[in-house]
C-alpha cells in the first residue's frame, strides 16, 4: 500500500514568507508525528495528533509554528514569518497508535529559508 | 528529560567484520526503536524492541535491549558495503500524554569499505 507522502519536496523561500507543508499518512493511521531534521542530527519532535487533535505540542520551537489535522487525515505544518534558522527537513510519521506504535515516516520536506 | 546517545557517532568498518553500535538512554522506557538512514533519504523502520532481553535479527543486523542498563546494541556481523547509512536510535517515554513521541540519538553513520 501506499506510504506516508508529503509535499513539496522542496521549498525554497525568503526569510519573512510563510511556508505551508503537508503531510498525508499511510490510510488508517490514527497517529501522525511531525519531526524537524536539522544537517548531521537525528529527527527532534515537533507535533503529535492522535486523531484530529494535537496530543502534544511540546516541540514546536516558538508561536510561528503550528500544524493542523482538521478531518484526521493529511495534516499542514505551517510556518509563520520564516528564520534562516528554520532550514531543515521537515518529517511526518504516521502510526496506528497501538504497541508496538511503529512509526513510518514520509520522504521529507527539504525548507531553505533565504 | 529523556536524552539518548549513540557511540560511536562515526564508524569506518571493513568488509566482513563485525561491530556493535549502542545506544544508551536516561530514563525509564518501554520501547525502543532502530532506524536506517540513507544519504538524502527518509527513515527506514529496522527494528522495535519492547521488553527486557528482547533481541531480534534481521540478516546481517541484530538488536537487543536491556532495560535496567537502559542499554541496547545493535550488532553487525560481516559487513557489506550495502550496510553504509546513519542508523538511529529512538525511544518512547513510558506512558503519559507523550505516548509514541520519539527521541532520537545523534545517529551513527556507518561506512563499510573493501
């Protein structure tokens, strides 16, 4: 079946833009994780949604960021007023949510901010 | 907070022989995962590890996890080439609301040469 699938590949944009990335995840999958993987890191958490809602947003860096999963399924990743800093790639895992809870992850979304 | 290192985070191997890579992490866990990496490519589930002594292989790759050590290893056994990426690391915290929130180690990135 179909895997976790994200766009844009790439996005390239200038500093102070606003940024939208998306995520669908594998059908079923009531979990849905999105990491940030910074050059040479491993992935850090951002944002977690069991269904609709945001589980736990622990990891989002600042108030610029903020993600949405309005029917459950594919979810947005939104970057408000982008920084140099926020050039990463941009993870989404989806899970069933039960043990053991795999998570697979999507091809990424590669963000340079200019 | 829950942190997780890899050692070594670099490791030059020859064909054929055979190394462990470990994974050491702070607090109490219930899961533990292995992941692949290769160079400008996504995650790659390897291996889930859900209670004390489990050990699980897959060709050439053996996981284990000791719990009271917070310990777990994987082992190579007579590496070939096709074994180079960054392989991870990544653990749950054991219940609250954080259920399924992965942290990762650094990464161990793995080159396997004639």
């Amino acid at each position: 079946g179909a895997g976790v699938s994200q766009t844009p590949s790439n996005k390239v944009t200038e500093k102070g833009k606003y940024v939208e990335l998306r995520c669908d995840p594998i059908s079923g999958h009531t979990a849905l994780y999105w990491y940030r993987q910074s050059l040479g890191q491993g992935p850090e958490f951002l944002i977690y949604f069991q269904g609709t809602g945001a589980a736990d947003d622990s990891g989002l860096p600042n108030d610029r960021f903020f993600a949405v999963r309005p029917e459950g399924s594919v979810s947005t990743l939104k970057i408000q007023r982008t920084e140099r800093g926020d050039s990463a790639v941009y993870l989404c895992a989806s899970s069933t949510g039960q043990v053991p809870n795999e998570q697979f992850f999507g091809p990424g979304t590669r963000l340079t901010v200019l | 907070e829950l942190k997780v290192e890899q050692n070594p985070l670099f490791l030059s191997m020859q064909e054929g022989k055979n190394y462990t890579i470990y994974c050491n992490y702070s607090t109490t866990s219930d899961r533990l995962y292995w992941y692949r990496q290769d160079p400008g490519k996504s995650l790659e589930s390897l291996f889930v590890l859900l209670s004390n002594g489990a050990v699980k292989q897959e060709g050439r790759l053996m996981a284990s996890l000791d719990t009271k050590a917070r310990l777990s290893t994987l082992h190579i056994t007579a590496a070939v080439h096709d074994l180079s990426a960054t392989y991870f690391c990544a653990v749950t915290n054991a219940g609250g609301t954080s259920y399924g929130k992965l942290t990762f180690g650094q990464g161990t990135i793995l080159t396997v040469h004639p």
